[in-house]
C-alpha cells in the first residue's frame, strides 16, 4: 500500500507523540513506586527500631496504636494478638492489599521476639490511582490532541508542496510556464524554482519546434506548388509516350507523398486535441482502400499480392492524414521486407493489422524496432518509430 507524504508525516508525528507520551506515563509510574518504595519503607524501618529501642525493656506483649500506625512486641510463640492477615511474613518490608484497605508493613526478629509495624496506606492509595487514572487520561487527552495537531502540521508543512504540485500540473496551460505563488527561499522554493526554469525551457523548444514545422510547411508547399503546376504543364506539352507517362506518374506519386508527409509533420506539431481539429475524419475502410490502390503498382511490379481484408462491422471515422501515415509506413516496411508471398491489410471494427509473408524481424532488432534509427534492413529505421509517435498522437 503506497500512502501519501501527508499521511506518513501525520503517522510519523502519530507515532511520535505516542511513543513520548508512553514513556512519561511509564516514567510517572516508576517515580510514584520509587518515592513509595524508598520514603516509606525507609521511613516506616527507622519507626520500627525507634520503637524496638524504645521498648526494649518490655517483657511482655505490647500493642501500641499511634494515628496511622500500629506497632506490634509479641513473643514469637504468641501470635494471637497480630492480625491474621499480617502474620508470617519474613523480616523486611511488604505492602498488604486487603479488602478494607492497604497497608505497609514492616517486620523485624530478635531472639525470642517479633516486631511488626503496620501503617495504613489507604488514603495513599486511593491518591494514587487517582494519580494514575490522571495519568491515563492525560495520555489519552495528548493522543487526541496529537492526532488533531499531526493533521494539522503535516497540512500545513506540505502546504507549499501541495500548492507546487497543482501549480505545475496547471504550467501546460501558462503561456509563459511561470509559477503564481510565492514560495518560502527553502527546499521547496528551490524546487518551484527548478520546475519554473524546466518549464521555460520546455515551453521554449515546444515553441520553436511548432514554429519550425509552421514555417518549413509554409516555405514547402510554394515549391511542391510550382513542381505540380510543371508536372500538368508537362502532361499537355509532352509527346504521350508509354514511359513520358511512367515518368510524370512517378513524379506525381512522389509529390503526392511529399505533401502527404509534410502535412503529416505538421500535424505531429500540433497538440493531439489541436491535431484532431485541423485533420479531416474519414471512414477507416475507405482510407485503406486509398492506401491499398496507392501500392498495388509497387506491390505487382514485385510480384507480389496486396489484398484488404475487413472483418464485418461498422467501421470507425479517423483522422485521414494521420491514419493513412501509419497504414502507408506499415505497408512501406511490409513492401520493403517481403521478397514472395503476399500482404494483407486487415481491417476491424476498431484496429488494424499489416500481415506478411516476408523474412520476419531478427528477436536481437525486435525488441527495439520502435526506436528511431533502428532498420532490420537497409532503411533508416524511421517508419515505425514515426507510427509509434502518431499512435501515441
């Protein structure tokens, strides 16, 4: 599970409050069983032989009760007069839990005598779990709080990361890629900093890319203008010949695909909404069959057989220039690769296929034939890694 930079940063700070708020619980404990432990059995051991000395001369039982505190002289071999519930511990000091209250006690032996003195710690006891149930509110109180403090410190720390990455989502739609907010002279303003110069540079070659297909398209179509005008005049003064044909034919047919692929560039150019707008839609059997007549010459002049073949349907509407770029370089390669057989041009309700008869393609040039510059042939490997870009297009 992939969680946002929000959300862990407010885990992080979760776990961190958490974790801290534990260990003071835990600390808050341990001090109220230390100072338990060592001011009350230290202070309820120099009682007890305070009162050992001062009734050392006492030769009989002795049960003296003072405000909180009993002291017990028995024989060792009379018990009666010590309460059941504190009998038989061993020397030292002990905390008794009873049903009616809580209770220190320490004991000490001499020869023959036993010494017990028991201190009534139930009002100390109910202060403490009053303390600990404070504490276990207070931790539980810091919870709530850090969870509505994390929130609200990992919004506001990822603010101007969050107000970056909409800026720069929105930078495509800026005509000058410049970024609106103001962004603290940190990290993050030097990241806004970077985009902003990335974004500029983009934009900038975006631009002169445009305007380069812009201008070459325009600067073209004068010359192809004049060669066709040549061409017709050629048609209407020339002798007639079999090959006079041939030759304008071929003439015509290579100016055809000049300005085919000029206005396919220019197209490439444009952004693929903007592309959709100036291309003109055309039914995707009609098209092919255009493409299938254009290289019926080529494909019987090398004694090959070029067939359309469409699967029952309706058939879609595609853009003409770009679609017939991409039916025209497939057919181009599968012309170029296939010495016998035949080509197929398949045709479905919403996809196409160029199937051949030809060589195959080498698996080590196979997994890389997109890439530009890379032919499983003499070519310049520019076909289908043109395909792939109107593809994408």
């Amino acid at each position: 599970m992939h969680l946002s930079i929000n959300a862990r940063l407010q885990w992080v700070l979760n776990l961190l409050i958490v974790t801290l708020s534990l260990v003071a619980a835990v600390a808050m404990v341990l001090l109220v069983f230390w100072f338990e432990r060592s001011l009350f059995y230290n202070h309820l051991q120099s009682d007890l032989l305070d009162q050992v000395r001062a009734h050392s001369s006492q030769t009989q039982s002795l049960v003296l009760s003072m405000t909180d505190t009993t002291y017990y002289k028995l024989p060792a071999e009379q018990q009666g007069l010590l309460p059941e519930a504190f009998r038989g511990y061993p020397e030292g000091g002990h905390e008794v839990l009873l049903a009616d209250g809580a209770y220190n006690l320490f004991v000490h032996y001499e020869p023959g005598w036993e010494h017990v003195l028991v201190q009534d710690q139930s009002e100390f006891e109910r202060y403490e779990l009053r303390v600990f149930g404070g504490a276990a509110l207070a931790v539980l109180g810091v919870w709530i709080l850090g969870f509505w403090l994390s929130r609200r410190l990992s919004r506001q720390i990822l603010q101007p990361v969050s107000r970056l990455a909409t800026e720069v989502a929105q930078l495509r739609h800026q005509p000058d890629a410049r970024l609106r907010g103001p962004y603290p002279n940190d990290e993050v303003g030097l990241l806004a900093h970077t985009f902003e110069d990335y974004a500029r540079q983009v934009q900038a070659l975006l631009t002169r890319e445009q305007q380069f297909s812009a201008n070459a398209s325009y600067e073209l179509r004068t010359p192809m203008m004049v060669i066709r005008g040549a061409l017709d005049m050629l048609r209407e003064t020339g002798s007639g010949t079999a090959a006079e044909r041939r030759q304008l034919d071929r003439m015509e047919g290579a100016l055809n695909d000049m300005q085919q692929q000029v206005e396919l560039f220019l197209q490439l150019s444009r952004s693929p909404e903007s592309a959709a707008r100036h291309d003109k839609p055309v039914a995707l059997s009609l098209l092919a069959a255009r493409c299938i007549e254009s290289w019926q010459a080529r494909a019987q002049a090398r004694g090959l057989t070029l067939a359309l073949k469409e699967v029952p349907g309706e058939g879609i509407r595609v853009p003409a220039t770009l679609t017939g770029a991409v039916i025209n370089n497939l057919l181009r390669n599968a012309l170029d690769h296939t010495p016998e057989g035949h080509i197929e041009l398949c045709l479905g309700p919403d996809w196409l296929e160029v199937r051949d008869s030809g060589e195959g393609i080498a698996p080590g040039v196979l997994a890389r034939v997109w890439e530009r510059g890379i032919s499983g042939g003499t070519g310049f490997g520019l076909g289908l890694a043109i395909v792939e870009r109107i593809c994408e297009h």
